[in-house]
C-alpha cells in the first residue's frame, strides 16, 4: 500500500523518455516506476529465454577480473542478514573471479546447495561492452551502470546516498519502500558495521517480530511494495529505504547512482556524521537551539535567511554557483584546522 503522503506514481516507457523529464520529477524526492521502459535491451531479450541465456549473454561480456562474492547455505534461502558467523553476518563473503561466480550462479539453479549473488560490479570495468549495447538515455553520459547478478535473495532494507535507477534486466523483482522519515520505526542498525557499506533495518524481516520491535508496525502501514518485471524500472530518490527481494532462480538488475543537485563533491553524509560529533550529546535545550539555527539557515522553511536583503548583500549566502559554494568550504576546511 502506498503511505498518502508518498505516492509512488507510475509512467509508460513513453511518458518517461529522456534525461530531462527525470531530473524534473526527481525534484519531488519520490519514487516511481517506468513500465517497459527498457524492454528492448537485448539483455532483457536473452533473459526472457531463460536464466541460463541471462547468465551467458553477461558472461559475454566477462572481462576475467575478481570480485566479492555473497554466498549463503541452501537453508539461508537467501535473507542475508547479521547472524553468527564469522564477522557477526549469516553468510560468507569470498574473491573468486567473475566467470567462476556467473558459474556457480548458474549451478546454483539446479540446487547445488547455495543461494550467491554479485554486487554493484561496475559494468565498464567488468564486463566491457554491455553498456554500449543495453543504453540507458534517462542519465548523462558520465553516470554510468552497475550490474547485480545473483539467485533468490532478499536484500536487507536499507537506504542510499545517492538518487537511484533500478533496471530490471532477467528475473522478478520485489521492492518494500518506506519513506525517509519512518528511520525511527525501522530499528536501525550500526552505522560502522554494516553488511554491505550502509545501515539496515533491524525490524524490516526479522523472527522476533512485534515484541521487540514495537514501533516497526507504524513503518509496515506506510509501506509501499512495488513489483518489477524485466524491462521495467524503479528511481528510488536518496534516503528512502527499501528492501529488495530477487524472485527467481536467476536475477540480474543494472542500476545507476548519481547526485542530480549536488552543488560539489560534498555529501550531505558527510555534514550529518561531523553534526553526529558536534552536537549529538550537547544538552537537549542547546540542541534545540541549534536546531532553530540548522532551520533558518540549511532547511530554510520560511525561505532564504537574508531575503530581507538586496541579493547583493547576501555575501556567502548567495547562490553557491556564484562562487559561494568554494568560499564557504575554504572556511569550513580552515575551522576544521583550526585556524
């Protein structure tokens, strides 16, 4: 179901076209899905033939190199997880070379004891050539795709820094959303020991259910569960969770991560982890002020802090275009020094 106050929205392939139509609804911050937008891949022609033509027209493409490899017991059904074993996670993590993983993957469709997965293999290094032939056209140029090959598997909920386009290549994909703001009903878990680089939801499929996550009821209701068939795609803006459940033997997805208003290299990460030190432990009123000050001058409800002023009075508060957005680093950076 979808949460009223995040509808997902859903456009035909033709409605949603080229780079410009995208970035002007990526402003909304919501997610959507594009039916059939990429239906006429040639890779999601040769995964309409099987699991086995998927798994051989990418391997054409193999440039031989080693990767990280997730494997897990037939038993794991493929819900990677923390657990036991050996870096508190229920699966392993091993280098083996691409052929050899695209191999095991494709055994691992007749039951050869196991569910595997590679990750975010970036396509122009691994495997050449796929990008010219499957294009994307929704993305400049530079923002180039990654590629997910692997069995059945549930992916933990998490979020992403970055703007996301999901492309469904071969398989059945399921996506769970929940919007940023239901973070304090997801139970999430550490920020520096991670299963795959970023946090997870404790809550999002785990046994103990209610009784030890109460709050993960009112993020369940404000869910929204997408399904995706091959050639369709997901953009999932930056910091929405989601969980992402491969349904078939053989699944594989192209997905691309690019910062469409980013004004420089700067994330906005990066600002909450140095805010996590500067004011996370500060008493509760003086937080409360600083909150005021983080409002008027970063969040700006009620508009630009200076609009009181001639824009040309505005000194660093101008436009960070005009170069405001070097002046205010070079100050940060000598602060940081302390200088």
């Amino acid at each position: 179901m979808a949460d009223e106050l995040h509808p997902i929205e859903t456009f035909a392939a033709r409605d949603m076209a080229g780079a410009e139509q995208l970035r002007v609804f990526a402003k909304s911050c919501r997610p959507a899905v594009i039916r059939a937008r990429f239906a006429d891949w040639s890779a999601v022609a040769a995964g309409r033939q099987g699991g086995a033509e998927a798994l051989a027209y990418v391997a054409r493409f193999d440039a031989s190199l080693s990767a990280e490899y997730f494997s897990g017991g037939a038993d794991l059904d493929g819900h990677y997880h923390y657990g036991e074993g050996p870096g508190g996670f229920n699966f392993m993590r091993q280098t083996a070379s691409t052929g050899s993983a695209l191999d095991r993957i494709a055994a691992n469709m007749g039951g050869a004891g196991e569910t595997a997965y590679l990750g975010s293999l970036p396509t122009d290094a691994y495997f050449p050539g796929f990008a010219k032939e499957n294009p994307c056209g929704l993305l400049a140029p530079e923002v180039r795709p990654r590629l997910w090959v692997g069995n059945r598997s549930t992916v933990a909920c998490h979020y992403d820094n970055y703007d996301n386009l999901a492309c469904v290549v071969a398989g059945r994909r399921r996506f769970t959303l929940y919007p940023p703001d239901a973070i304090g009903d997801l139970y999430v878990g550490p920020v520096d020991h991670t299963l795959s680089g970023q946090p997870i939801s404790m809550a999002s499929g785990a046994s103990e259910g209610a009784n030890a996550y109460p709050r993960f009821a009112a993020a369940q209701a404000r869910a929204i569960v997408i399904d995706l068939e091959p050639g369709d795609a997901l953009y999932l803006p930056k910091l929405w969770w989601h969980q992402v459940e491969a349904l078939d033997p053989v699944n594989i997805l192209v997905n691309y991560w690019w910062d469409g208003f980013a004004a420089g290299p700067d994330s906005p990460y990066t600002a909450m982890l140095l805010a996590m030190i500067a004011v996370a432990e500060r008493p509760e009123p003086e937080r409360a002020a600083w909150r005021a000050y983080f409002d008027h001058y970063v969040f700006r409800p009620d508009g630009h802090p200076l609009a009181h002023l001639p824009e040309e009075r505005h000194g660093v508060l101008g436009p960070l275009a005009k170069g405001n957005y070097g002046r205010i680093r070079t100050l940060v950076m000598r602060l940081l020094r302390g200088g």
